[in-house]
C-alpha cells in the first residue's frame, strides 16, 4: 500500500522490545524485531524495512557498526536508521553513530509519545520521497513507452526485464508477455548457441555492439548496449531496434539519383560530341568542296560532284537542324495535334514508291505488306507526324541494313492500327532496346560502330506515338535484325473504301507560269539572291526590301504586284504585322510567309495575319515553284 510503511526494531531487551512495539502499533505500520545483530541484517534482507530502531549495544555488535554496513550498502543506503541509547551509552558513542550514518539519536528513558512522533516524522519523509520516485517513475514509462524505436531492458541473462510499447507493436505481443522471455525468444538471434549474437559479445566485453538487420520486408539497425552499475559492474543490457526501412529506402533512390545523374553526364556529353560531329562534318563538307568550287580549270562534272557533296552535306545539317528544333518544341510542349481523316493504305504505297530508290541503291527490298483487310481504313490521325514516324523507322532501316529486305505493313489488331517495320540489319542489344527511344541516345552510344544521326529521332517517333494515343515498342536481335511496331486508335468505326490506288508517280508539271512581278521581303542578302536566282524563270520584275516598313510601301507604290515572299523576321516590323497592313489596302496579292523559325503553329499564325500559304527555310526551288503553281 501507498501509505503503509515496514519498521524494524532491533532491541535485546524484551520488555524495552515490547515498551516500543505497543509504542509503534498503528495500522498503517508493519513491524519487525531483532534481538542481535545477526538477526537485523536478517530481517533488512527479507523486509526490506523503511525506518530501522536500533539499539546501541547489542549482544553481538556496536550499533554504530551495524549503522555503517547498512549505508554502506547500495541496495539498502537509502533506508532512514534511528540510533536509541541504552542507559550506560555515552554521549560520544551517539556522536560516533551519527557520523556513521544514522539520521537520528534517540535518548533513554524516552516516553512512548515521542518515540512514535519521531519515527512518524520519518514517515512523512518515506512517503515524499515515494511521491517523488512514483512521479519519476511515471514520467519514465511515458518517455519509455513513447520511443519509437524497439527497445528491451535484459537482465545478465538475456531475460527481457521491461518491453516498450514500440517493441509490443513490432513484435505482435503484450508487453507482460514478453517480460521474462530470453530475447531469443522474440528477436532473430539464439543467445544460448550463437557465437555471432550480439548480447553475448555485450556481455563478454562489456561494449557497444551493433549491426543491421531485415525482419520481414523491413530493415532494423541492431543496438546492444552494456548496463553496468555504479561500480562498473554488469547488471544486463540495453537492446535497440531503429526501424531504417525509410532510410534504406533513401539510400537506394540516393544511389538510384546518382547513377542516373551520372548516366545523364555521359549521354550528354556523348550528344554534344556527337551533335559536334553531326554539324562540323557536313560543314567541312560545304566549306571544303565551295572552295573548290572556286578552282579554276574545274571540269563540268567535277563541278557536279561538288555542288552534289554540299548539296548533301547541306541536307544532313539541316537535318540534324530540324531534329533539335523538334525535340526542343516536344519539350517546351507546344507541339499541337492536327486530326484529319486520309487513307492509310494509300500513304504507305507512297512511301514505298518515295524510299525504293534509297533502298536499292543499297540492294536492299523494300516490300509493302497489306495485312489490314483490302478495304482501305480512313482513320482520323494527325497525318504529318505520322509520316514523320513511318519517315524516320523506314530511313533507320535502310540506314542499319546492309543486305536482305525491309517489310513494311500494317494490320488491325484489338480496335488499333497496328504498324510495322521489318528489318534484316544489325540489331539493336537488349540492354540498349529500351534506352534508344530516350532523348539523346543511341543504340551504339559508344560509337563502336558509329552511324550519322542526332539519336534523336527515336525520341521525336516515341513523343509523337504516344501524342497520338498510340505506343511502340521494338523486338530485336544482335546481327538478325529489328522489328518497330507500334499502335494508333482507329477513332471509331472503320470506313470503307473500294479500290486501292497503285504506285503514284507524281509527274513533274512544267510551269507554264511566267511574267510575275514578284516583292522579296527578305534582310539577308544570301537568302535573297538565292530566291531572286531560282524565280527568274518565273519572274518579269523583283522587288527586294530590307525592312517591314519598305514592304508595305512597295506594295502601296507597285499595285500590279503579284506574290510577295514576307520574311517573318525582319528589324523593324514583323513579317505578320507587315502583312496585316499590307492587307488593309491588297486584299488579292498573294502572300507567302517564309521563316526560319518553322515552330509549331507558325503556318496557322502566318494564314490568321492574312498570307496565303507558309513555307520554311531553307527553300527548296522544288517546294516554292509548287505553291506558285496552286496560286498561279
């Protein structure tokens, strides 16, 4: 009970022994005696006794003696010792206790009242220092229990002495179920056989030991601490478990980060040297061979071999040009989808008719497989990033294939168009298969077998498949070749429509259009010479202007104007503004924006200023003469 308190009286004098007990009787005291020494230290270590009344002269010991061994011990220091004289003590054998130890000197002859004043005094001492210790001991189990970690108080031979909350909740059990267990019985390790077992280890050396360690889908760092008492000596130990599965966690995405960011360092510096090399070779290409040019005593048809070099040297960087631009508009996302309805079938027969040529150049087939059913499929797709992506997989083809065939189909599978391309050519690694369609990365990254191309027309196919509502994949094999498929939704029903065209071979129409007065807006000199050289043909007046302003009032002053070719940067006025004032006094010349720029959605800013068609630097002789024929 709280408030109840065990008092020892030693006294070999039984009639003083019985004066004190009936002194003492209270309900709330639990009284002992001794009649000698041996007897006292008896009763301390069965009763545990608060107060102790101690007779100085005992047969068999000086109560001063007793008073020293009593606070000289740990367990029972703290225990309050009333020293009472017998008749014959003197005064310095009570100074003697005192310095002992003993927190009180009784004197005989000592009425009954008194005595039990002064142990009561003492009563009240015990019982604050119980409040105060059930206060301790309170907040201690809270801090205890309020630990996220798992931990264990064991005894000298691994018996779990006290289990915290967090260890009850990971281990599945109450807390005074486990209090008595070995720790074996509950954690991973047998403490009886197990070398390795940390407790052993603890309580051999008397030092930290730790180590992690997983208990199901969940990582734990092991800690056996030593508990050693005041005099160094081993009383049991401590055992922690911290719960790092979230730190597991981080280090795996902290390694995970670090070798992507290093995977990044090494794809980007292999496309600025491969972007280094895709641009400076057709520039020494076009350079090299217009300085030869320059010779003299040049043969007619080494001549043509060198405007056909740069030609294609110009050709290559242009295409590497417009794969940076695309990828740059993929990654701004402004790239726009244009859904219209056109037949499928036809397109690909376009396409094979477009790319034989290249293909037996090299000795290669290229077959066109109809697996769709003969109806043609009209879907509504973007058309132009769909030519863009059967464009770039039947170049790779050609491109990686030195020997064998191309089969290029499509056929309708699960409510989607199914497209593929088939090669026989190198193949692509497995481990690479899936990284190719990654921004900036080649198949052969190391450039083993080094092949033109930016490594970004994978990327630009993926980005537009999935724009489409499409995915592609590729299934290949090292020296047997590769196979592109990919998907796009059918938009509905198909529809139906008799008849497959055949090869259409597009005659070249002879312009019968001459005699135009033609304004080229245009402030590089270059770029106007060239189309002032390529429209001759077609052409009885020029007019070149610099400059926005300059182009509205050619216009204003030339009435008779025919086409005007409106440069959309210009220094002072953009080609849209220009055309807009040119506009509200010409409603009939036709305007064909041109731009360097060709970003997405320029055509539909262009037509929405007023010009009449859009075309994109740099202009192909063929490509212009086409749109002056639809207007002319």
């Amino acid at each position: 009970m709280k408030n109840n308190f065990k008092i020892l009286v030693v006294e070999d004098n039984p009639e003083l022994l019985d004066i004190a007990m009936r002194a003492l009787k209270k309900p709330n005291f639990t009284l002992f005696s001794a009649v000698n020494g041996a007897e006292c230290i008896q009763s301390i270590q069965n009763e545990k006794p608060d107060i102790i009344l101690l007779d100085v002269m005992l047969p068999d010991a000086n109560g001063k003696d007793l008073v020293k061994t009593i606070k000289n011990s740990p367990e029972y220091s703290s225990t309050y010792v009333l020293l009472i004289s017998s008749l014959k003590t003197k005064s310095k054998h009570a100074a003697e206790g005192l310095e002992e130890g003993a927190d009180d000197y009784i004197v005989r002859p000592v009425k009954s009242r008194e005595l039990l004043a002064r142990v009561e005094a003492f009563t009240r001492i015990v019982q604050a220092e119980r409040d105060k210790k059930a206060a301790y001991e309170i907040n201690w189990e809270a801090t205890f229990n309020g630990i996220a970690d798992s931990i264990f108080l064991l005894d000298r031979e691994g018996t779990i002495i006290k289990a915290n909350k967090s260890a009850s909740t990971l281990f599945s059990k109450a807390q005074n179920e486990m209090t008595g267990c070995l720790c074996s019985e509950i954690i991973h390790c047998n403490l009886e056989h197990s070398n390795d077992c940390h407790f052993n280890k603890v309580i051999q050396s008397k030092k930290r030991e730790s180590a992690q360690l997983p208990i199901g889908e969940k990582w734990f760092t092991e800690i056996v601490d030593p508990l050693l008492d005041h005099e160094n000596k081993l009383r049991g130990a401590v055992y922690i478990m911290n719960d790092m599965t979230e730190r597991k966690r981080w280090e795996k995405e902290l390694i995970s980060a670090k070798e992507k960011a290093e995977e990044s360092d090494r794809l980007k510096s292999a496309f600025l040297a491969n972007m280094s090399h895709e641009i400076r070779t057709p520039m020494n290409g076009i350079l090299g061979f217009t300085e030869l040019l320059l010779e003299p005593d040049l043969s007619s048809e080494q001549k043509e071999a060198y405007i056909n070099i740069i030609n294609q040297s110009g050709q290559r960087m242009l295409n590497t040009v417009n794969d940076i631009m695309e990828i740059s508009k993929i990654e701004a996302g402004i790239v726009t989808v244009d859904l219209k309805e056109f037949d499928v079938q036809e397109r690909l027969v376009e396409l094979i008719w477009f790319f034989n040529p290249e293909a037996m150049k090299k000795g290669l087939k290229l077959i066109l497989e109809n697996k769709a059913p003969k109806e043609v499929a009209i879907i509504s797709t973007d058309q132009n990033k769909l030519d863009s992506i059967l464009i770039n997989l039947i170049k790779n083809a050609i491109k990686f294939t030195q020997a064998g065939e191309i089969r290029v189909g499509c056929m309708i599978r699960e409510k989607m168009l199914e497209f593929y391309v088939k090669d026989t050519g190198i193949g692509i690694p497995a481990e690479r298969q899936q990284a190719i369609f990654e921004r900036f990365v080649k198949a052969d990254i190391m450039d083993k077998d080094a092949h033109q191309g930016s490594g970004l027309g994978l990327a630009i196919t993926k980005a537009y498949v999935e724009m489409l509502g499409g995915e592609i994949r590729v299934e290949s094999k090292i020296n047997e070749g590769s196979t592109f498929l990919f998907t796009l939704p059918l938009n509905g029903p198909v529809q139906v429509k008799t008849g497959i065209k055949g090869n259409k071979i597009q005659e070249e129409k002879t312009s019968q259009t001459k005699g135009l007065n033609i304004i080229i807006a245009e402030d590089d000199e270059t770029s106007a010479l060239y189309l002032q050289t390529i429209l001759h043909t077609v052409s009885s007046r020029v007019i070149v202007t610099q400059k926005g302003h300059e182009t509205v009032e050619a216009c204003r002053n030339n009435p008779d104007v025919d086409l005007v070719l409106m440069d959309i940067q210009m220094p002072d006025m953009s080609g849209y503004e220009t055309t807009r004032r040119i506009r509200e006094f010409n409603k009939d010349v036709v305007i064909v924006a041109q731009t360097a720029y060709a970003l997405s959605g320029d055509r539909k800013k262009s037509i929405d200023a007023g010009c009449n068609d859009y075309i994109s630097k740099p202009v192909k002789k063929g490509i212009l003469m086409e749109k002056i024929q639809k207007y002319f």
